[in-house]
C-alpha cells in the first residue's frame, strides 16, 4: 500500500509540475508553448522506446566494452541483460502483464523467422554463445518484441485513436501474408510489390489521433508506419556496426544496411501492428475498427 502511495503521489506532483510548465510557456508566446509540447512529445517517445533503446545502448556498449575473455559469452550476457529490462518493467509497472504477454509473442514469431533466415544464409550472427536455437541466439528475439513493447507503450502513452480504420480481418489477413512472404519469397516470385499496394490500400484512408498533453492531434497511420520503420532501419545500422548480427556484405567491413531493409521493416511494421491491435481488443478498449 505505501508503494502505491509512493506512486500516486508521484504521479500528482508530475502533472503539478506540467501544468505549471505549461502555463509558463503560454505566457512567453506561442513559439515557446510549442517547443513545450514538443519536448513533452519527446519524452513520451523516450519512454515509450525504453526497451529498444536500451538494448540497442546495450549492443553498442559490449562491443565496444565487453571482455573478449570474459567466461560468459556476449550473446549471452545481451539475453540476460534483456530478460532483467523485461523483469525490471513489470516490476516497476512500466509495462502491464498483457503487455508482456503480446511482446513474449513478438519473441516466439521473431525467433522463428530467424531460425529460417540464418539458415538460407541472409544474416548471421558471427560468434559462439550457449543461449541460442541453432544459430540464433536468444537475444535477438528480444529485439523484435522491442518493436512490439514501443507500439504497446506508445498506443497507451499517447492514448491512441483511430479514424477511417480498415476492419480487423482484412489487416490480419494482410500480416499473415506478408509473414508468409518472408518465408516464400526465397522459392517463389517475391510478392513484396502487391503487399505494398495493399497496405497502401488498405490504410489509405487512417488516421491516428494521438495526445501529448491535453488536445488530440492528428496524422496519417501511413506515415507513422514509415516514421517507424526508418527509425528501426537506423538502430538496424548499429545494431550491424556493433557486429551483433552481420549481412553477407558486411563480413570482410561494414556497410550501411541496405535501404531495401527499411522496406521489409516496414510491412513488417504491420505485424506488429495488428499483434498490439489484438491486445486493445481484448481489453473492450477497442471496436472492430480500433
């Protein structure tokens, strides 16, 4: 009861303390209560991509720092710093159980592409560890449920809202094809182009209405999902800097990711989309239409 207490009245001093921010700001003019808000947007989106954000400070930092001796692997020691992040965020209610829950399924669809791609040979993941399924180490689930805990977070942080939303049925069955793609295309003719298409299509007409402090704005869903995916495209490039996974064009020296990648983050990002979209509704928070 006295944590709950504790929290509570954390919880009051910092609206306290936004409000009087916020009037502050007005005061001195409209430029001025802008750049407020948008500080107040980049904090949420700190939060929001706390997970990610520390596995990725995580990858460049035991590259640069981790013992080449050290008994325990480097791949081991990134999945066992992830599992305490996760433990460290329920324990802290940064995130809820059924959070964990969707992410933990992020994990199991992740790892199973990983399985299948390291094995034709598009990535590899270049040194030993003994926390790993044939040639995936286990962290590298963790970097995927990242995706998944950034949306889960951001959905509830900004208070999502959705006008002109396609119906469910069609946006899974428009996921499980691009999953199934990303499988199929290393045998038959790459589908990728008609996928596009059809998120395009798809979702021409959505918007997400988001909330940084008090008013709902708005912006098309389509240009969140590419926000998105060039930002994982980006912590992609360090996460291959950092040597924690490697194309086959990066072994004899680094090189960016190719741009094609953010295109597969991208459809991907729909995957993890309608994942989070199943958890809002369960919750009752969410019609057929988000």
């Amino acid at each position: 009861m006295e944590a709950i207490g504790i929290r509570r009245g954390a919880r009051s001093g910092l609206r306290w303390l936004d409000r009087w921010a916020a009037r502050q700001a007005s005061r001195r003019g409209r430029w001025v209560a802008f750049a407020y808000e948008f500080l107040c947007f980049g904090l949420k989106q700190a939060s929001a991509c706390l997970f990610g954000g520390l596995m990725v400070a995580l990858l460049l930092a035991t590259w640069r720092w981790y013992p080449a001796d050290a008994p325990l692997a480097r791949y081991d020691f990134l999945t066992l710093a992830a599992i305490g992040i996760q433990l460290a965020l329920l324990a802290s209610r940064l995130e809820s159980l059924r959070e964990a829950r969707v992410i933990a399924l992020f994990h199991v669809v992740g790892t199973l592409m990983e399985l299948f791609k390291t094995a034709v040979g598009s990535w590899a993941y270049p040194e030993p560890s003994l926390l790993r399924l044939g040639g995936v180490p286990l962290f590298s689930g963790f970097m995927y449920a990242s995706v998944g805990s950034y949306i889960a977070r951001a959905w509830r942080l900004f208070d999502f809202r959705f006008s002109g939303h396609p119906r469910f049925a069609p946006a899974a069955m428009l996921a499980l094809g691009i999953y199934l793609n990303f499988f199929a295309h290393h045998y038959l003719p790459d589908a990728r182009v008609l996928l596009f298409a059809a998120l395009a299509w798809l979702f021409r007409h959505t918007w997400v209405h988001y909330r940084i402090r008090r008013v709902h704005r708005r912006m098309p869903l389509l240009l969140g999902f590419v926000l998105v995916a060039l930002f994982i495209w980006l912590a992609e490039n360090v996460g291959t800097l950092s040597r924690a996974w490697l194309y086959p064009a990066q072994r004899h020296g680094w090189s960016m990711v190719p741009l094609g990648k953010f295109g597969s983050w991208l459809l991907l990002m729909v995957i993890s989309y309608v994942m989070v979209w199943v958890l809002h509704r369960r919750k009752g928070g969410a019609s057929d239409q988000a």
